[in-house]
C-alpha cells in the first residue's frame, strides 16, 4: 500500500491508500499464464499399444491426447522395428523414447517418465517384439493426474492477487474529532464500501486502538490495520491484507499520532 497524507489539521487527518497494483497484477498474470500452459502443453494421456491377435491383425497404435488435439499412429506390427532412447538428445531432465519403425523413428511423448523408466519401457517394447507368444502390449502415461491440479491452483492464485486488485482499489481513511467520526471508503473497481464509527468507540482511543494484524502464508506475510471498538467488534482498514510490513507501520504511526495514543 502506497500512502499519502492528503488533508492534516489539529482535528481532521485525511488519508489515501493504493495498493501496489503492479506487483499484484505482475504475479496475478504470471500465476495464470503458467496455469494455462501447464495445463495445455503438458496435461496429457499418451497410450501406447500392440496386439497379436492373429496373422491379419496384428497391429500397433500410438495414442497421444491433449486438452488442444489429439493424435493417433498405426502401424503393422511387421513395421515396428524396436524401441530405444534418443541420447542425441534430451526431453526435460531425460532423453526422449523413440520407437523405430520402417518409415522412421517416431518420439513417444512422455512427461512423467525419467530415463530409468523409459529404459524399461524401450525394454518392454522390444522383448514384446522378439516374443511371438505375447498376445499383447500397453505402455499408458496419465500426467493430467498432476497437471491438472497444479495447473488449477496456479490459476486460482493468479484470480485471488487479481480479484484482490478488482476489490482493494483507492482507500479514503478520514478521522474528524470535530464529529467525533471515522470513515473508510474502499473504492474499487467491482464496488465501493463505506464504513463508518464514532472515534470515541475505537477502544476509548487507548494504545490498543489501532493495531497492525498479520497474516502468514506458506511463503510470505501480509499485513492489515485493524481498529478495535469497545463493543469488541473490529474495523478493517483494507478488504484484505494489503499493506507490507513498511506500509502498515507507517500507516499505523500516521494515525496514531492523530489520535494520540499513547
């Protein structure tokens, strides 16, 4: 929260408050973006197959869907030749599978996947292929079981810092000791709020008065100014923990020192 002292006598002190808009719709957007992209790039089923069901239908299919497309390969199974992993090259912190086919090699989209699993799988593929026995083969990724969660809260968290923007817009404090009043007038771009209370009834106008309260979340702390009424009801100055640590005191000690509590 940004302050400025807009008005200040001996009885009427004036306050404007914005919040730090840029930040919260810096990491708004990124929050929502990298949901998104999570979701559409590498939210994914990939469903890799063979059968032997007789001579005339052995068969294999690559399946690959996506929340944007969804592809399909088929081959003969006389057409697919083995599997291996691409070291001349990397997928992520892995080298990517690769199966090989008469018409060429063709990369098996695997997210979940590290080297050791793909190993395993270029494994199963080609033991499958060398025994006629084996009636049928299926390799399945699901990454859409992560993907999507991760995704979702990302995006949520971006909507939170946005909606909070779209709540907390300006905030007019005034302090009138002629009227014995305290307004806060929240204006933001969804709604406007104004609250109103008899300074008188702000806990007498002791050192308990006017309070900083903190939030703490798993990676930062926020803060807010809470003003406490003797019919042990509170006022808070922002809609939400807007204020830094710097803010808030600042804030604090601006009122504060209108009022006089000591």
């Amino acid at each position: 929260m940004r302050l400025k002292i807009l008005e200040q006598t001996p009885t009427l002190l004036k306050l404007r408050l914005k919040p730090a808009a840029i930040l919260y719709w810096l990491f708004g957007g990124l929050f929502v973006a990298g949901g998104v992209l999570l979701i559409t790039t590498l939210a994914k089923t990939t469903t890799f197959t063979c059968n032997r069901v007789e001579p005339t239908q052995e068969s294999c299919q690559l399946i690959t869907n996506s929340i944007l497309k969804s592809q399909v390969k088929n081959w003969k199974l006389k057409e697919v030749l083995g599997a291996k992993l691409d070291i001349s090259t990397t997928a992520g912190n892995s080298y990517p599978l690769v199966l090989l086919t008469s018409d060429g090699s063709v990369a098996i989209d695997l997210v979940n996947a590290d080297s050791t699993h793909k190993e395993s799988m270029a494994a199963q593929i080609n033991a499958f292929l060398k025994n006629s026995r084996e009636p049928k083969l299926t390799i399945h990724e699901d990454s859409r079981l992560w993907t999507y969660p991760l995704g979702l809260f990302l995006i949520a968290s971006g909507a939170v810092c946005i909606i909070y923007m779209l709540m907390n817009g300006t905030i007019i404090c005034i302090f009138d000791k002629t009227l014995d009043k305290a307004t806060i007038e929240r204006k933001g771009w969804l709604e406007q709020e104004l609250i109103e209370a008899k300074l008188s009834e702000i806990s007498g106008l002791n050192m308990d008065a006017v309070a900083i309260d903190t939030v703490t979340g798993t990676s930062s702390t926020s803060y807010n100014i809470v003003f406490n009424l003797v019919s042990d009801q509170n006022i808070y100055l922002a809609a939400g923990p807007m204020f830094t640590a710097k803010s808030a005191e600042q804030t604090l000690d601006a009122i504060a020192s209108f009022l006089k509590l000591d």
